[in-house]
C-alpha cells in the first residue's frame, strides 16, 4: 500500500577530516611489548533525513516494527536501481533517502532492519549493499520517538564489539581479500575511525572471535597477534 513520507531537511554534514596520522610504535622494556597508537580520522555525518512533505511509495520491500515507530524499505517507481528508507511514528514520517541497491532477490544477507544498543543507545541497523561486495551499515539513533543521524559504514560488514573488555563498545569492519579492516571507537558525541591495516602496516588483517587482531605483512610467513587497549594495539605474540 503507498504511503507518504516526508521532505524536510533535518541534518547533515560530509566528509570524514583527518584529525591526527601519528601512527607511531615502539617496545617497552619493561614488558618487551610493541605498543601502536592509532591513527585516527573523525567521521562527520553524512546522512541526510528529511520530513514534512510527501511522496508516494511504488513497493514496500521490507517492513519492520521498532521503537517509536516503523521502517519501511521502498522502491520507487522513477528509480529501478535504489531501495529507499523511511521511518514512521505516530506523529511524523521521515525519509531517510537511498540505503541500498534493489535486486529481484532482497534477503536479509542483501537488506535488512535491525534495532540494537551501542554503549546504551538505541539505534536503527539498515544494512544494505550496492553489489556482490559492496555492502553498507547506516546506523541511526532513537530516541523519544524521533530519528537522528547516526553513523554510516561502508568500509565492509560491520559488527559490533567490546574490544578492550571495558564496557564501551567499538564497530569493526572487515572487508576484501586481502583483508581490510577499520575501527570505530565512540567518544561522547565524537566518532573516529582507524585503518588498522595502515596502523600496524599489514598487507592482510583478520579479526578472531575473542576479538584479537591478527595481522600479516608482505613477504612475511608469520601472523602477529595484537590485541586493542584504549586506543593502541599491544602485541601480544607470533604465530609461525
């Protein structure tokens, strides 16, 4: 059934700046272990969500209830390319623009809803992807049955993780072969992002399920083991 969303600019930024590339190791004496601050670039927003105005819907490929609200995910009939995000409560309709590509076959592997708390927020999960290995994660916030912008990651297929053990989550993203991964850590209001392969300069990085970095160097047969702490990686071992 067509429904209506609306079209008012509510924010938006773009761009990620380059806050520091201090990338820098060295070993500590007292317990012969490589220390490796990371560089880190702080991510401005980029999504865009609107309201007040309205348009109508040709398809509704996926429909799901979360807090405050509903998020419909839609086609239109001027564009056979794209599928479209939006959010309904009560109140108010919000268009959250282009989220991913449209196939013939939309399963939760190609798109899909989910809502989930980052370091106790609740957010809105739409994953979407623009071919076999492009996928993208937009992350919105809810909140007293209002949607903000959020945080969108495009770098591979996100997951969500306490790497550290201190209570405060991070997102990594891993992505190709060799693999690429990148870290986004929180900090009040502020989100940075690392490229941990240009961190460690590692031709492969692979991240294991106790949340280790493991990391391989060209025209090197060893993986390293690193392990994240508060903003640095500390090596922990070599693996032959």
């Amino acid at each position: 059934m067509p429904f209506l969303i609306s079209v008012f600019l509510l924010s938006g930024c773009s761009s990620e700046t380059n806050l520091t590339n201090h990338a820098a190791s060295n070993h500590s004496s007292s317990m012969n272990k490589k220390i490796v601050e990371l560089p880190i670039k702080k991510v401005i927003n980029n999504q865009q969500i609107r309201e007040n105005a309205s348009f109508t819907a040709t398809s509704v490929v996926k429909k799901v209830n979360v807090s405050g609200g509903t998020v419909y995910l839609y086609s239109k009939k001027d564009d056979l390319e794209h599928v479209y995000g939006a959010y309904e409560t009560t109140e108010n309709q919000y268009d959250l623009g282009i989220v991913g590509g449209l196939y013939s076959h939309m399963d939760d592997e190609i798109l899909s809803i989910k809502e989930l708390t980052l370091n106790g927020r609740t957010l809105l999960c739409i994953k979407g992807t623009f071919g076999a290995n492009a996928p993208v994660q937009n992350y919105y916030l809810l909140e007293q049955n209002k949607i903000y912008p959020f945080l969108t990651v495009d770098t591979g297929h996100a997951e969500i993780l306490d790497l550290d053990k201190n209570g405060v989550q991070e997102i990594v993203s891993t992505h190709g072969a060799p693999m690429q991964v990148h870290l986004y850590t929180f900090d009040n209001s502020d989100i940075w992002v690392t490229n941990v392969n240009e961190a460690l300069h590692a031709t492969n990085v692979n991240v294991d399920n106790t949340g280790i970095f493991l990391v391989s160097h060209e025209n090197s047969k060893l993986i390293e083991e690193y392990r994240y702490d508060a903003g640095q990686f500390a090596f922990i071992n070599n693996i032959n």
